[in-house]
C-alpha cells in the first residue's frame, strides 16, 4: 500500500522560500510511468496544481506558478520536494501531494491513486 506523507513548515515569512517533502513509502517514486505531484488549497478557493515530477525525472509546471516553482526529488529517500521562491500571504493554503500511475494535473484528489494528507501553510511576517 503506497502512503505519502507532506513534511515541513507550517509558518513561512513573506519574499522567502516555502520548501516542503513528500515522503513515499510502499512504493517507488522511480516507478515506471508512475508521476508524483504537488497541489494546494488556497482558504476558499478551488484545490489548484501545481506541477508534477515524474519517474523519469522530468518536470511540469502550472504556468502561473512557473517562474516561481522547482520540484526535485531524492530516490535514495524515496521522496519528492517542492519549492516555492518568493511567497507571498496569497500563497497560503493547504499543500498536497499526489500521486500515480499515469495520473497528473487532475485538480480533484480523489482521481489520484494516492494521496498525502495535506499540511497547511501560512505565509505571514
């Protein structure tokens, strides 16, 4: 059974960086055709996405998030990281991450095979 579980702060200053970790375990991020993604909820908005990496390593991003977006990932850890520059208080919202077998850019959770939790993160001086 394939788990993910999103990792660090809950807090992040204004104009720095938001970094956050997705763990995976009972499966293999490397895994054939298999893309892993990361998504938010802002407060009373629409779940949004906002990019993907997949098995192979290649990156895709929202457009309006592109300039500002990197997804990376460490198969020796078995997770996936992304990282959001420059933040602002309207980049606040729950983070997820997502995954599975050919699944990406969908904007409903429940159309991924798996599924964090979501942690929230608020951007405030």
């Amino acid at each position: 059974q394939v788990q993910l579980q999103e990792s660090g702060p809950g807090l992040v200053k204004p104009s720095q960086t938001l970094s956050l970790t997705c763990t995976v375990s009972g499966g293999s991020i490397t895994a054939y055709n298999h893309y892993w993604n990361w998504l938010r909820q802002p407060p009373g908005k629409e779940l949004e996405w906002i990019g993907y990496i997949e098995y192979s390593g290649s990156t895709i991003y929202t457009p309006s998030l592109k300039s500002r977006t990197s997804i990376s990932r460490d198969t020796s850890k078995n997770q996936f990281t992304l990282q959001l520059t420059s933040v602002t208080p309207e980049d606040t919202a729950v983070y997820y991450c997502a995954g599975g077998v050919g699944l990406a850019t969908m904007t409903t959770l429940n159309e991924y095979d798996y599924r964090g939790q979501g942690t929230q993160v608020t951007v405030s001086s």
